[in-house]
C-alpha cells in the first residue's frame, strides 16, 4: 500500500515508520520544513521514543519512509490517508479549536483521490468524523463519502516514549460511517500492526469494530476522561489526608488491594496532550457532566493548593527562592504540554518568590526560552516543588540545594531518609515531616 501519514509529530512519526516497518511505501506530511528535512536525513527530530532512532536510519535510506510539506506529493494515489494533526482547546472556554486540523482536512480534500480510506486518529468530540469531516471532504474534493472514498475514526492510544510497544499491546479501535469503510479500515490496521496476546481481553486482541464512528470517538474519549475523575478522587482524598494527618498512598494501597478498587495516584498536576484536554473535550459535547467537569477543575487547583500549603508552613513565600525541579509534566519525557510547571510557577510568583526551574532534559537555553531562570545543583533556596518525576529527583539530597527549608514532593519520588534533617513534605502526608 500507499500511505500517507499528516502531522509527523510525536505520534505521527511513529505510526509512519510502523507502517513502512510492516512493508508499505510511507509519505509523511508536516508543515514544518525543518522536521521534514531531519526525518529525511534519517534522524528522529525529538528524542525520548524507544527505537524511532534506529527505525529511522533503516527506512529512510531504504526509500520506503520520506516526509515532505506538499500535500500534492502524498494525497493523490495513496491507498490510506491517516490524519493525527493536533486539536487544541481554548483555556477560557474549553470549547475545542479545530484551526490546524480544519486546515488539514481542507488541503487533503483538495488533493483526494477517489478509492482512498481517510482514517482520523486524533481524538476528537462524538460526531465529529460525520458532521464536520464529511460534509468538508465532500464539498472540497467533489467526491461522496461511502461511494468514491470511505471515512474512519480510529483513535491512537498510545503514550509517547513508548509508541511501538503500546502499538502491540492495545486493541486498535475502527468506527466507520458504513460498513464498507469499516471493513476497509480493519483490513488496513490488520496489515500494518501486530499485536501480542492478552489473555485478559473479553475477546482476542487485534482491530475491534465498534458499530459507529461516534462509538469509537466515544471511546477514547471516555477511557481519557475516567483517568482524569480517577485523579481528582485521590486528589480530594489526599486534600482530606492533609488535613487528617493520614498517608494517602497507604490508604491507597490498601484499598487497591482487593479488585474492586483501582484508585490512581494524586500529584501536583495532571499534564499532557491527553488527560488534561480530552475531558473537555467530552464536555464539549455532554455540558451536563458535572462529575467530568468537578474533576477537572479540582486537578486544575491541585498547583495553587500545593504552593499555599507551602506558604503557609514557611509563613508566607515573600522574598524567598523557590526551586522548581521538572518542566515536563511527566518523567522522562520531553514536554511541556499542560505541565504543571507553568502554574506552579505563577502561584510562587504571585506569592512574590525568586523561581528558578529544572529539568535534566532541558537546557539552559531551552528552559529561558519559557521565561524562567535555570537552577543548577548546589545553588542556595529556601522552598523545592518537585513537579515532574524524573529518575534523578529520587537520588537529590539537602546538599543539592543548600539553605533548603522546606521539600514538597508532588510526585512522591523523593527518598525521605536523603533528606533527614530537611521537612519533606508529599501530596496527601503534607502533615508529615
């Protein structure tokens, strides 16, 4: 097959080179002509995804992966067009932008040829595969959906850092608009993916069709959401622990013990492409769901509550240095989407403290570009917010930040006996020292 793949970013990128993996001729489409070039020299222009490097330098030179920016090089002709261009959503609102994707959807209209499979794979509110992706295809290419060209829904599931193992491992998902279209896309995932066993599914792992294009949409939408509404109960039970003087991840344990409980872990914040925007997502669309909508905020309050409760401990932060150690909103991933860092920030700065930040996969450089001032290990502050969970945080100590007065862990990875001397304070122990 012929397979263009639109958006070559953290998720695009893999998807293109596990397709050219599984022997078909593989066109990456990006607007940006710097990733472009770095893909088509071979070279995985992010780091962090487990074996894109080595799959690149293979593909590439072989002819069977390339990337361009002209739509007209990769649409026409191609068997499979698959879209993964981000959806973005409005801070005020929570009403969802479709800017870059509109744009998206209206350059590959124009370039379609008839015969071609158009399978969306960002996530995106029920009905939006029919209502707005049909009739804007249809209208630009002159072509009808169902007859000339068919049109899927199939949501990636998959967690950057680790693409081509969660490829495997999870069933990939089909909704389509007719039951053509629905064959079309299970034939076409069935021949570019593998999938290992998983003897704890209801039935056998591999491309399941969900009826419906809204089905699927829902899908996704639903298993991102529960993850968010999960987080903000541990939220609510660490907020209460605090006050109770209880270790929630004891509480925690105990009840995850037996099968009926799966409470997840509470944090300073929920970050990411995903969870802090797929619920809103969903809102979009069911305004109604006042549980979606409580958790949602509740997570959202997490970093001011954290930083308050420091302020209060120290007796307010007013002239102090604070030390925010992660930009990325999750370890050992290059990211900044929704990072806690960014409010975190401002509430230590609205307190009036010095902030410096640090992450071991950001550079000076990179972190001023954000507007923050780099810390460097052995550099004197009064507070440390541990905001992401990198591997190095757990091995930090008071003589990585000499004067510290106060350590609150929001992601519970420091290791209390590297800090004995120094309160150490964690999300739902914060009584605990």
């Amino acid at each position: 097959m012929r397979i263009a793949v639109i958006a070559m970013g953290k998720i695009g990128l893999p998807l293109a080179v596990q397709f050219a993996s599984a022997g078909h001729e593989v066109i990456g489409v990006d607007v940006d002509a710097t990733t472009v070039a770095t893909i088509n020299a071979g070279r995985e222009p992010f780091p962090g995804e487990a074996h894109l490097a080595e799959r690149l330098a293979e593909l590439v030179p072989s002819g069977r992966l390339r990337a361009t920016t002209d739509y007209g090089a990769a649409v026409p002709e191609a068997d499979v067009v698959v879209v993964v261009v981000p959806l973005f959503v409005d801070d005020e609102t929570w009403e969802p932008d479709f800017g870059w994707m509109d744009a998206a959807t209206a350059s590959l209209a124009t370039h379609l040829s008839p015969g071609t499979l158009v399978s969306y794979e960002t996530t995106l509110p029920v009905g939006t595969t029919r209502h707005r992706w049909r009739p804007r295809i249809e209208e630009l290419s002159g072509l009808r959906e169902g007859r000339d060209f068919h049109l899927v829904f199939s949501p990636e599931r998959v967690l950057t850092g680790r693409v081509f193992s969660d490829l495997r491992r999870y069933p990939k998902l089909v909704g389509g608009l007719s039951e053509e279209g629905a064959r079309r896309a299970v034939a076409f995932y069935s021949a570019v993916l593998d999938f290992d066993e998983r003897p704890d599914l209801p039935r056998p792992n591999g491309v399941w069709d969900m009826g419906s294009a809204e089905a699927a949409e829902m899908a996704k939408l639903a298993e991102t959401t529960y993850r968010d509404v999960n987080i903000g109960l541990a939220n609510q039970f660490a907020v209460f622990a605090d006050r109770a003087g209880i270790d929630v991840q004891r509480v925690i344990d105990a009840c995850n013990s037996q099968p009926y409980s799966h409470i997840h872990r509470p944090g300073i914040a929920v970050g990411g492409h995903c969870i802090p925007v797929y619920p809103r997502l969903y809102l979009s669309v069911d305004p109604d769901a006042s549980i979606v909508r409580t958790a949602r905020s509740f997570n959202a309050s997490m970093p001011a509550y954290v930083v308050g409760r420091a302020a209060g401990l120290l007796g307010g932060l007013d002239g102090l240095r604070a030390v925010v150690l992660g930009a990325s909103y999750r370890g050992g991933v290059k990211e900044t989407a929704f990072s806690g860092v960014f409010p975190v920030v401002a509430e230590l700065r609205n307190r009036g403290a010095t902030v410096a930040v640090h992450d071991p996969m950001y550079s000076d450089e990179e972190l001023r570009t954000f507007g923050w001032e780099p810390f460097h290990y052995g550099e004197p502050a009064d507070l440390v917010i541990v905001q992401a969970d990198h591997d190095e945080y757990s091995a930090l100590g008071p003589d990585h930040v000499p004067g510290v007065r106060l350590v609150v862990d929001g992601r519970r990875i420091t290791e209390r006996s590297l800090w004995r001397g120094t309160p150490l304070l964690r999300i739902g122990d914060l009584q605990s020292s």
